[in-house]
C-alpha cells in the first residue's frame, strides 16, 4: 500500500488547526439570567456603605482631612498650625486616598470572569462583600447582580 505522504501530512495539518481554533477563544456567556442563591441573606453586610460595593474616596478624603485638622496636636517645636498642620493632614489623608483608590481599583478586577460557574461561585461565597446592582463582567458580558422581584439572588444579563 504505497500511500502519499503529503496527503498525509495535510490531513495533520487540518487536524491540528481544527483542534487549536477551538480552543483559541473564550465562550461568551448565554446571556440568561442565573440564579445565585435562593434568597439575599448576608448581600451588602460587610460593605457598610451600599450602592455598588465601591468606597467613596472623596468622602473619605474629606472626613481624614476634618478629623485631622480637629484633633492633631502641633508636635514641639511647631506652632504654625496653618503652615505644618495643613501639610501633614494633607501629605496623610492623601496616602489614605491612594489606599482607597487601590482597594477599589482591586475590587473592580475581582468581578470580572471567564467562566459563569466561577463568577457564580465567587459571589456565593463573598455575598456580604458584594451590593445589589454590582456589575460583574463574564467572558467581556456584562451581568448585573440583582433580586428581579423573586426574592431570589440572581445575576442578570445587563442588555437582554
């Protein structure tokens, strides 16, 4: 049996892009509503600030700065409270700010998914971290995590 080994080398060829091209991309979600839990016991406890889990750096910037320029005492020998108490409140409050902004920026990249059962998964066991109305991104589909009127929690498409 005398065979060509050209064909043979083609039949491989297609074989190995048929294989890797399915494997290249990632699946979008459907874009159906998936239910997390049976009710929403414990969504938003930790958060102590509501809306979509995010701190207000503002606000808290602000709030650092009034408390700070209410209670620091002028360390000896300073007595310019204008001068040296503005700029440590300021220099201080300033690095609180940065540290808010980091953990909401680390906040934003913890719900974004490639997988439904990991995003489901995750939510499920950081209920009290997470608010109604947060947007988690799967597969690059946004969801919104919401109760849709059933008591029950669920993670909704964004755009139906």
């Amino acid at each position: 049996m005398s065979q060509q080994p050209g064909l043979k080398w083609l039949a491989l060829m297609i074989a190995i892009v048929v294989a890797s091209t399915g494997c290249a991309h990632v699946q979008q979600p459907e874009r159906r509503i998936y239910v997390i839990s049976e009710d929403t016991r414990g969504v938003g406890t930790a958060l102590g600030i509501g809306g979509s889990g995010f701190r207000n750096c503002d606000a808290e910037q602000n709030a650092c700065y009034d408390d700070c320029w209410k209670s620091e005492p002028l360390p000896y020998p300073q007595t310019d409270r204008d001068g040296w108490l503005r700029r440590h409140c300021t220099s201080k409050c300033l690095k609180e700010f940065m540290e808010c902004e980091k953990a909401n920026e680390q906040k934003a990249r913890e719900l974004k998914f490639s997988r439904v059962d990991d995003a489901i998964e995750w939510i499920r066991n950081h209920k009290a971290q997470v608010a109604l109305g947060t947007v988690v991104v799967i597969a690059g589909v946004a969801f919104v995590i919401t109760t849709g009127g059933s008591g029950a929690l669920i993670l909704a498409p964004l755009v139906l």
